[in-house]
C-alpha cells in the first residue's frame, strides 16, 4: 500500500511560488500549494514505501531556498 504524507516547507521570503512550481515537478507529488502561517507550501507526497519517502524528502530539503521542513505520515 503507498504511503501518503505532507512536506510542511518553510521557504525564503519571496522564493515560495518558484520552490513550488519545482516541487511539482518531481515524482511522487501529488499537490504542492502555498500556504499562509508558520509554513508556506504544503506539498501532499504518495510513495511506495519509507525508504523512498526518506529519499524524496532528502531531494526536496536539498532545494535553494528551502531553510525547514516537517513531514506528516497520513494514516490509511
């Protein structure tokens, strides 16, 4: 069964529009939106298994721009 999960990213003032019409191009995203509050993108991810939940996230947190991020795992 895939796993869902949300990417709370906290980007540089003024970089969220660029960082995530990036994301959205990646494998494994589904939705990549910008927020308002203590996040600026939510970005909903469905992957296979952990071990490639752990490499996009590593990819992701690898972006110019990109200073912080939380990952929540969605219960089936």
């Amino acid at each position: 069964m895939p796993i869902t999960a949300y990417l709370l990213i906290v980007a540089e003032v003024g970089r969220e529009y660029e960082i995530a019409d990036r994301i959205r191009g990646m494998e494994g995203v589904r939705e990549a939106r910008i927020v308002y509050g203590e996040f600026d993108i939510v970005a909903k991810l469905e992957v296979p298994d952990l071990s490639a939940l752990d490499s996009m996230v590593t990819r992701m947190r690898a972006i110019q721009g990109i200073i912080k991020t939380s990952t929540l795992i969605a219960s089936q």
